[in-house]
C-alpha cells in the first residue's frame, strides 16, 4: 500500500509479483482501490496490477481497473490484455453501459474494432435505450467509430439475411417476399436455391434505378424508403424493398459492398 500510496511503480510491481495481499486495508480503512483513485498515477499501478499478476489473483484485481474503464480511455494495448484474461466483453457496468458502448462513446474506432472482432456485440440496449450506434453518433468526435460499428451491422444483416419484396423484370412484373442473403466466401447474393437466384454485385444503390423507374411510372411505389437495387456482374438489374426504410437500405448496400470486397481481396477493408 505505501509503495501505491508513494508512487513506486517498480516497487509495486515487484510486490506484486511476490504474491502482496491486493484485499488489506491500513489503518484508516482504505484498500488498494481507494489509494489508486486519489494517486496522480493510479491508472498506471492498475495496469500493473492486471498485467503482471498471477492469474489465480486476477479475478481479485479486476475490480480496480476493468474492461469497461480500458475502453473508454481508449486503451487499445490493455484493452486486447484484459480481453486475453478472460473479461466478459459483453457485460454491462454498473450504469448498464457495455465496453464496446464506452469505447463508442468516446470515439475511439480502434477499440470498437477489437472489441467487435472479439465478439463485442452491437445490438445491446442499455435501461436508456442507447445503442453503441447511438452513442458513437452522440459523441461529437467523428465519424470513425460510427463506421466502424455500421461496417459490423451491414455484415452481421446481409449474412443473416432477412424478408424483403423482390421486384421483378426491372418493375415489370409483381413483386413478391423472399429471403435476401450473402454467401459470404464467395460474395453471392441469393434469395433461393436455384442458380439464377444467386448473382455476384459489381454495385448496390439506395434508391431504383432510371430504367425500374420508368417501368414502374403509373405504380407510384419507385420511391419507397426501403428500396435499394443491385446490378449484377452480367449487367442485370435486381430491384429490392427491405423492412425499416432507408436505413435498413443503407445497411444492405453497404454490407453487400463490403462481403463482396472481402470475397475478392481476401480480408475485411477498414
């Protein structure tokens, strides 16, 4: 406690390491945790703590300096340290705040990077019904972590697929309901089992296309929000309405744009 209280960082390691009781209290009732909260370097005595403790301790120290905190300071080394000991990444603080809403909240796009590529879920809702999403585009400190968590959303959406109408005969025709998804391998974008219903994109647009427009000028539905429209490989235009509006457009056409780019170039494009 003395060298905490003091200081002494190679001090404090070396206790540390020797096994030092982390859960005493001096004389006035203060622990561990309550002296590094009034040192000027108490976060670098709780990184030291973490780090260099044997893990039997560990459970006992995680308490001083969580996930949670790592990841709203942005600290992407210690944040990839506590996640390799163990930490649970999706629970929640005592405010109902998750580690990747914190890291979102500050802005901090790399974090939220590692944090989802650990399985950090996106779709969690805290007691204030924020998102990471919302947070991130609460912050006011760019648009980096906003993307970061959009590029998981839009890839999560279009391998999982869900219903949308399919148009057909570029507006032609009737529309009718399928199941819309990614092969993510190969970057094919199917709505059933038979080969004409799977088509590799070479582009994805929110909104119709001039030519569905004008085939569908007397059905007045050319505008709906949740309208998007591929073209395929073999210049073939497919014409789509997905639940939720133009978000959720906004999302199948940026995740067919981005599994279409992993299937091609091998790895995930930041």
């Amino acid at each position: 406690m003395i060298a905490a209280a003091g200081g002494y960082l190679e001090a404090f390691k070396l206790l540390i390491h020797a096994g030092a009781d982390m859960n005493l209290e001096n004389k006035h009732g203060q622990n561990i945790k309550e002296l590094l909260e009034i040192n000027q370097n108490g976060a670098e005595f709780e990184k030291l703590m973490v780090k260099h403790a044997p893990r039997k301790k560990f459970d006992s120290l995680v308490a001083v300096y969580t996930l949670h905190q790592a990841a709203q300071h942005g600290d992407f080394d210690f944040v990839h340290t506590l996640i390799s000991r163990g930490q649970d990444i999706n629970a929640p603080d005592a405010d109902g705040y998750t580690p990747l809403m914190l890291a979102a909240r500050g802005g901090h796009a790399m974090v939220c990077g590692l944090l989802i590529s650990f399985e950090a879920r996106c779709d969690i809702v805290n007691a204030r019904h924020e998102t990471a999403l919302l947070l991130a585009r609460k912050s006011g400190t760019g648009k980096d972590a906003e993307n970061v968590i959009l590029d998981e959303l839009a890839r999560k959406l279009v391998l999982g697929g869900t219903h949308v109408k399919k148009h057909t005969k570029c507006g032609k025709g009737a529309p009718h309901r399928k199941v819309l998804k990614m092969v993510g391998g190969v970057g094919i974008l199917q709505w059933g089992k038979s080969s004409k219903r799977k088509v590799i994109c070479k582009k994805a647009e929110v909104g119709a296309s001039d030519s569905f427009r004008w085939n569908r000028r007397r059905k007045f539905d050319t505008d709906e929000p949740g309208l998007f429209h591929v073209v395929t490989t073999k210049n073939k235009e497919l014409h789509f309405v997905c639940e939720s509006g133009i978000e959720m457009a906004q999302l199948w056409v940026r995740g067919i744009k981005l599994v279409t780019m992993k299937a091609v170039f091998g790895n995930w494009q930041e």
